[in-house]
C-alpha cells in the first residue's frame, strides 16, 4: 500500500511523515497560525494542520450548558461555545496559510467539520483528515471520501467496530486511507500512557491487512509513543505544535514545541535508521565481529599427520578466523585423519584433513 500526500510518498518501507497539528493553538490570529507554521517547518514537520469548523456547526451552546463542563473542559474559563468561537478559523485565512505553507515547502492540512467546508477546502488540500469526534458521522465521512484524496482517519474514543466500520466506509469509495490509533484525553496527565494502546495498530494491520496505511495521532506528553508507533508500523504521525506550553488555550499545555518536536524528529529519524527490513542476516558492520567474538577450533597438542582428529585433541577459543571449522559442525569432522603435521595453537582447518 502506498500513498501519497502532497510529494512525499508514504508506505511501509518510507520514511515517516509528521503533521504538526496547530489547531486551535493559533488563538484567533492569523500572524500566529503563519508564525506556528514557519516554525513547525523549521522543526522537521512535513506538514502544518489546521481545524476549519463554525462553533454553531460543532457545537450546541445549550446543550453543554445542560451537561456542564467535563473532563478538560472544567478547565475552560469560557463557556464550550465561546471556546469554539475563539479557536475557529476564519475561511478568508485560508489562501494566506496555504501560501505561507508552500512558502516553507510543507503541506497544508485541515480537518473539515462542516460539510459545506469539505467542498470549500477541496481545490487547498493534498489529502483530508477526520477528527475522532466524527468518526460516527457517516454523512460527512462519505462525502470526504468521494474527493477521492488521501483520507486520514483518528479512532480515538471509538470501539473497535465503530472504527472498522468507518474505516470500510472510506474504502468503499477510496482505497487511500491512514487509519490512526488515538487517545482522545486531552488533560496531559502521565497516566495518559496507561491507555494509548499502540498494540492495536497490530490488531488494525490484522483486520485490513494491506489496505490502509498506519498512523498515530497522539496527545500524551513526550514522545515515547511516537517511537513505540514507528517501531510497529505507523508511518504517518499527527502531534499538536505550539510555541510556548504555557499560553492560555485548549491545546497549548498537551502540545510540542519547537524543542521538543526537533528532539522527537532526530528520535524517530535514528529508530527509522535502526529498523532495518526485517530479515536478520550477517550484517556488514559485524562481519569483523565473526572474526574475533566467535570460538575457532584449535590444536589443544602437537598433532601428528595420519592420526584421527578427536574432541580431546581441541579448543575452541576465541579468535575465529574466516578458514576455521566451524565448532557447530564439529561432528562432521571428527575421526578425519590429519594431511600433515599440526604444532599446539595450530588453526584447524578443512586442508588440513583428508
């Protein structure tokens, strides 16, 4: 399976691809959201992704007002529907980030959540992306999918069916599909790790086999799980990026920073180096390691020719040099009668037996 999101082409077999989820973490300003993206390039991203929603498309101002604030939101000053208000981003913005994108050569990236978006946004994105929240919003996930781009999918908050199901949806109509492990708590507690489960990537890759490619979209803090993600597959990588953790707003807090991105970028380029192909071989930075970690098999004592060789008559010491029999086959030469005279410490060797 292979994709591709604007030049860069994304399989098993290719380098990892990052999207620096800005969100809502540009706080009303279009000089921000610009700033944020020049800085998440700088930092390795290959791509900036934004959140195109109205507050009165997302949300329901009375409906929240009826539950009260849960979880992370207890935090919010604001009530639900002015936060939303505030994080929205205005459509006039988006030629400017979309220009200032090309301008640092990463992709612009957005999640619609308004069907009248998907439509808009179309002619400005190299692939889509859908929010966990609308994972059981069929209506939307169909119309994405018919654009016939690159759909990336997050599964946080979802069982495994509601998943699956809307994963076939997608490629029902478009074979191009990230499917992303994800754990929507936003609250940026440690024990957030306790509950990534990046082990159902396996369990994704069993059930859709080649068909999708893997990813992660993560809000623990660190990158602990990006490298654990990498190691079992995940090729795409969504994160939120901020300049500075200690704004006030819903995502500064969970989010990386330039430093911190930079670090999880050189991390995740080392892990990728060390992957390998998955078949295990000699491999040629070690074959001088052959030569002085394994056991040769020497003469214990002078040797005689025509006499037979014999397990008490050797050592098997280090170093092994590239003509030594080999001590696993050991067996097969024992009893063979010696072609000349061998002193004590002498390499034993197959020209040295008839």
């Amino acid at each position: 399976m292979e994709i591709k999101i604007g030049k860069k082409k994304i399989s098993k077999n290719s380098p990892t691809y990052f999207i620096a989820d800005i969100a809502a973490n540009h706080d009303g300003s279009l000089a921000r959201a610009k700033k944020l993206i020049r800085l998440c390039a700088k930092a390795g991203a290959n791509a900036a992704k934004f959140q195109h929603f109205k507050a009165e498309t997302i949300v329901l101002d009375q409906g929240f007002k009826k539950i009260g604030k849960i979880d992370h939101q207890s935090m919010w000053k604001k009530s639900v529907f002015e936060v939303y208000k505030k994080a929205s981003i205005n459509p006039l913005w988006t030629k400017e980030l979309v220009k200032e994108c090309k301008k640092f050569n990463i992709d612009f990236l957005t999640a619609p959540y308004d069907l009248s978006y998907v439509d808009q946004l179309d002619k400005f994105l190299p692939a889509y992306k859908i929010g966990s929240g609308d994972i059981t919003w069929k209506e939307i996930i169909r119309k994405i999918a018919k654009k016939r781009k690159p759909v990336i999918l997050a599964s946080g908050a979802s069982t495994l069916k509601e998943t699956i199901n809307a994963a076939k949806l997608i490629l029902k109509y478009n074979k191009k599909l990230v499917l992303m492990q994800c754990n929507t708590n936003y609250t940026n507690n440690k024990n957030n790790l306790n509950y990534i489960n990046l082990l159902a990537l396996n369990q994704f890759s069993k059930i859709m086999g080649k068909n999708i490619i893997l990813g992660l979209s993560d809000h623990t803090e660190g990158h602990t799980t990006v490298l654990g993600s990498i190691a079992l597959g995940a090729r795409v990588i969504e994160k939120h990026f901020t300049d500075n953790n200690n704004r006030n707003g819903p995502d500064h807090k969970f989010s990386m920073n330039p430093t911190t991105w930079k670090q999880m970028i050189q991390s995740s380029r080392d892990l990728e180096k060390s992957l390998g192909n998955g078949m295990k071989k000699l491999e040629f930075n070690e074959k001088k390691s052959v030569i002085i970690q394994r056991r040769g098999v020497w003469a214990k004592i002078n040797l005689k020719k025509g006499s037979k060789l014999k397990l008490s008559n050797l050592n098997f010491l280090r170093p092994c040099p590239k003509n030594s029999l080999s001590p696993f086959k050991i067996e097969k030469y024992i009893g063979k009668k010696l072609n000349k005279n061998l002193k004590k410490n002498s390499l034993i060797t197959s020209s040295c037996l008839k």
